[in-house]
C-alpha cells in the first residue's frame, strides 16, 4: 500500500491555540459507515434499567462509583447477581467483581471477564453491564444455565478516575478517558510475572481463586486504520503457544464462534493484526509467543484459556461497545457447551513437563502465511512542521490488499534444572513464587548438591518502565558441587507451574525477575583492598599462569584503552583469581542439575 500524496493543508494550527485545559483538536480521521443487527441491543432512552453509558448515547462513560452504585442496584433486583469486592487498588479504591450465576453455592465452571486494565480502553466496561443487566432482568438469565460469569468492571480504577479528553488521543470515545497506567503510572499489563501492583496481585488470586475455564481481557488497539472494528487473539497464536491444548480450543473452537456471532451480528471481525510498522501496513502482521507479563501469556503459562479482545480504536465507541457484547455472550455460550473439553485441555497442558523453555526469537526471513484480502483502509502522507517527516493521513477509503504474516523463529532456549534454589535473604522474590502458586520446599538441613552457577557479564541496565530498571547481560554457567544451606528455598520444576517458574527464575528469560531488576546486587563492584596489597598478588598469579599471561598480553597489545587504564587491568585480572566475590556478577539463584 503505497502513500498517495505529499503536503495536503493542515487543520490543526488553530487548535494548537487552545488553552492547555481543552480537549484536544478533531484529528482522528473519518469513521467509516456502519450498522449491524446488534443495535438492537441499545434499550430505549427512558427504559428504567438503560446504562449510564446508553442513556449518554455512548458519548460518555460512567465513573467508578457511578458504575459501583448501578451494579449494587441491579443486584438488589435480582438474585442472580452477586457485587463483592476482591482487593484494593494502589490508592486505596475497592476493586469490584460481580458474579452472575445460578449456581447457588455449587462449585461450576467459570468465565471471567477483565476490562479497564488499562483503564482508557473502557469498552468492556460499558457492554459488561449491558449484559449483566440482559442476563438478570431481560430474558437471558440462560446464559447461566452451565456456566457463572464473574465480570471485573475496571481493574485500572486509579486511573479511571484519572479520566480526560487528553488521555488515549487516538481512540475514537467516549469523551474523557482513563490512563494507561495505575496511580504509580505502573503499566498492568505487563505485570503479571513481576508482580508490583496490588491490583495484579488480587487479579492472580482471583485466577487461581477461580481457575476459569475462559478468561477474557478487554482492550482497544494502537496501529493503523482497517475496516476491522472487533479483533482478538490469543498468546501464541499459530502456533508459538507454551500449552498447545488449550491454543488448539481457542483457535479451533473459540475464534470461529466468535467470528461466527460477531459476523452475524453485522461486524467485521478478525484475529488481531499486530502490525509489524504501522507507518506501512502492507509490511505485514506479527504472530509470536508472548512471556508470562501479559495476561494472554500468563494464562498460556498457568493452562488457562485467554483471550485478549482488541477492539479497533478509530471505530466509534458504540460499535465497538456492542461488539464486545456480542462476543461476550457467544464466549458464554461456547464456555457452557465445551466445559468438558476446556477441562480436560487445561488437565493435558498442566501434566506437561516441558523439558526447554525458548527465551529468545527473531522474525521469520520469509512469510508464514498471508491473508489474501486484508480489509485495509488507504492513507495519505503530508510533511508536519511538528515533526520535520511525513506523517499519515487516513482517508476513510476502504482498499483490499495481500497481508503477509510473520512469523518467528528461536533464537535461544533454556534447559529446565531439576529445581531453582533461592537464599532465604531474597524474600520478595520468594513471596513473589508464592504468590504465583508455585510448589516450593524449605530445605531444613544443608545439602550438598551438582548445581550450575550463572555469572553475568557485559551487564547494562535497559530503558525504564513499568516501574522498573530492566538488566541486560550475557551470561556465563559453571557446573560443580556445592553445599547448599539450610533455609533455602528450594522450587522444582516438576509441577504444573514449573514452565512460569522458569520463566521467572531462569537468567535468560526476558520476564525472569533477574531481568526485571529484582536482584540489583549482581550490579555491585566486588570487594577490594589496597594497590599494594593486590599488585603482588596479581603479579604472582601471571607468573604461575602462562595461558593466563598469554592472554593478558594479547588484550594489553589490542586494546590501548585497556592497557593504559591500571584499574581495568586490576578488575580484569582479579575476576581470574582462585577466590570470586559471592555477589558482584553472580546470580544468587542456583540451579539445581
């Protein structure tokens, strides 16, 4: 898909002039035409149980407590309809679930539906109560026949509150939105290994709580404009999943059904297109395997069904609220008649005991696949003064074109030890592993074990985010005995969760807690003494040590910098001495082989 034009008259100058405090400039581009069957589901102004959302014309949507006060309400009208609260949010907030069931106490398969995560990204908000109040008031109360619901209205409420026209700019309503991040401008979706949030916290009690048979996280997509309004998709989609059994059921039997529903209900549906450049569609679309940070990956990790729905930004807010509604009601649907078989997938994919976990990929050199007629939207650029480059301009022209796919192929993957060993002085860590479900075991006498020790070199510290400094090293093992005290924690990978706790603990995995900086000590110099106690030392040991010597020699001939600078001669040489410091470059987490 080529640009079509140059410079076109720009219509923002004026709104640069408006005051800091008003909403920003109509910049988005025009919305294409629509209407489907599920406009039908928008109940009448003056209807005594119309959502604060549907009485606004979806123009806005309501505010937390607004939301709270109109859930207990329903709840009071009917008996299918539970409101509690599962945990409190960074600034204090109640987070609140409502569950939908007929169960009366009884032990029954689960759908749990997570929106406002990230808490601009509202729509499942907004149908969610559509549905609840269908299902409790409107003739729908069958949807529950085999099945509970259990609805997250926003888990992102600090940012809810934080609501303005100047957040998520590029999604098309409701007028003000949320913030991405929590109160501590903490993203949540990229939480769910390294566990800083309490909202993240509640939200994996709640999953091992209820360990659903579905889950589904509501969301709103970045990238390019498409004829597309509601898309989802799944980690590992194709076929880069950690548990295969439950990525079969969702590719086999959820997408159809959703595509099925949405398609009948007169949207225009597809498995998400992450898009390689937004600047250029036509460069293709990603499929990858995803680390347990996300919610989609995390569910792969714990053999949970997920689904991640995005919804297409620049499609109005009431399109893409009835969107979610109608895949929320076929996800429903489907959880009830296929219970046994989610059972039984999630049952398979536990009693694996993968033996590698891949930490590494690149892209594909060559397409994995191709959707022949993507439904594409043309654009053309224009040179922004702002900027000094072209920039797009989405024209609303529908066009068709060959999407490629990219894949991806591994780079890097890791053997699984018999078990992790963590020092008993780390306890966030381990009550992170506690938190997680992880199996683990006090060692309450020293043994002596064959264990791999991981140094790191060429360690750097990455870009913040998320609330922390990523590390990026290259990493060294070395294999031999050691004894290993009493009081260590002790974490086999021989369990349902040994693939996430090697996520979390193997040094090369990008969401390890090693690489989320959880263990800054390994950035520490080593212990030192004086120069005229180490200088002889030194000395001593390139007199004993010809290959030593040799190798010295070449680095000093090679590398001028090096040879001129006594410290990193010093630092160099002393790290070859029989004696290493026990904590500067040394993952403190052993493995057990």
């Amino acid at each position: 898909m080529k640009p079509l034009s140059t410079a076109a008259p720009l219509l923002v100058a004026a709104a640069m002039l408006v005051a800091a405090a008003a909403p920003p400039p109509a910049v988005l581009p025009p919305a294409l035409p629509w209407s489907g069957a599920s406009e039908k589901l928008v109940v009448p102004a003056g209807d005594p149980w119309i959502t604060p959302a549907e009485a606004a014309g979806f123009r806005t949507t309501p505010g937390y407590d607004e939301v709270g006060a109109w859930l207990r309400k329903l709840a009071e009208a009917s008996p299918l309809i539970t409101v509690e609260t599962f945990g409190k949010s960074e600034e204090g907030r109640d987070l609140l679930l409502v569950r939908a069931s007929k169960g009366a106490g009884a032990a029954r398969p689960v759908v749990l539906v997570q929106a406002g995560i990230h808490s601009g990204e509202i729509d499942g908000k907004d149908a969610g109560l559509m549905l609840l109040r269908d299902i409790a008031l409107r003739g729908k109360d069958d949807l529950l026949d085999r099945v509970d619901l259990v609805f997250v209205p926003v888990l992102n409420v600090d940012g809810h509150e934080r609501a303005s026209p100047w957040n998520f700019l590029h999604v098309r309503g409701p007028e003000d939105k949320g913030t991405e991040g929590n109160a501590r401008n903490i993203n949540l979706n990229r939480d769910f290994s390294k566990l800083d949030t309490p909202e993240i916290r509640a939200m994996v009690g709640l999953l091992q709580r209820l360990d659903p048979v579905l889950y589904i996280d509501c969301h709103v997509s970045g990238g390019f404009d498409m004829q597309y309004d509601i898309t989802y998709t799944y980690a590992g989609w194709g076929k880069y999943a950690r548990h295969r059994a439950t990525a079969s059921w969702l590719e086999q039997r959820f997408g159809p059904a959703a595509q099925a529903a949405l398609t009948k209900a007169g949207h225009e549906p597809i498995v998400y297109p992450s898009p390689i450049d937004t600047r250029a569609p036509e460069k293709g679309i990603r499929y990858a395997p995803e680390g347990p940070r996300y919610s989609t990956g995390y569910g792969d990790f714990i053999g949970v069904p997920t689904v991640l729905v995005e919804n297409h930004m620049l499609k109005p807010y009431r399109q893409r609220v009835l969107g979610t509604y109608v895949l929320l009601e076929a996800a429903l649907k489907l959880a009830a008649q296929d219970a046994g078989r989610i059972a039984a997938a999630k049952a398979a994919d536990r009693a694996e005991r993968p033996a590698q976990l891949l930490t590494r990929w690149k892209p594909s050199p060559a397409p994995i696949g191709w959707v022949d007629q993507f439904k594409g939207v043309a654009f053309e650029t224009y040179r922004s003064a702002a900027t000094g480059r072209m920039e797009q301009r989405w024209t609303g022209r529908p066009i068709t074109f060959r999407m490629p796919i990219i894949g991806q192929d591994p780079v890097e993957s890791v053997r699984l030890p018999k078990a992790w060993l963590v020092p008993p002085a780390y306890r966030e860590v381990i009550e992170k592993l506690r938190l997680h479900g992880i199996r683990m075991e006090t060692l309450e006498a020293a043994r002596t074990l064959s264990v791999d020790t991981v140094r790191l070199h060429e360690t750097k510290l990455a870009r913040q985010h998320d609330g922390r400094i990523p590390l990026e090293a290259r990493f060294e093992h070395e294999r031999s005995e050691a004894t290993v005290p009493a009081g260590t924690v002790r974490v086999v990978s021989d369990q349902p969760l040994g693939l996430l706790a090697a996520a979390l603990l193997e040094p090369e995995s990008q969401d390890s807690f090693l690489a989320w900086g959880l263990f800054p000590e390994v950035l520490s110099a080593p212990a030192g003494t004086e120069d005229f106690v180490i200088a002889p030392i030194l000395d001593a040991l390139l007199a004993a040590n010809a290959p030593l010597r040799e190798e010295f020699d070449r680095k000093l001939a090679a590398e001028p910098g090096f040879a001129a600078d006594p410290n990193a001669r010093t630092a160099w040489l002393s790290e070859r001495l029989p004696h290493r410091d026990a904590f500067a470059g040394v993952y403190p987490v052993k493995r057990e082989l």
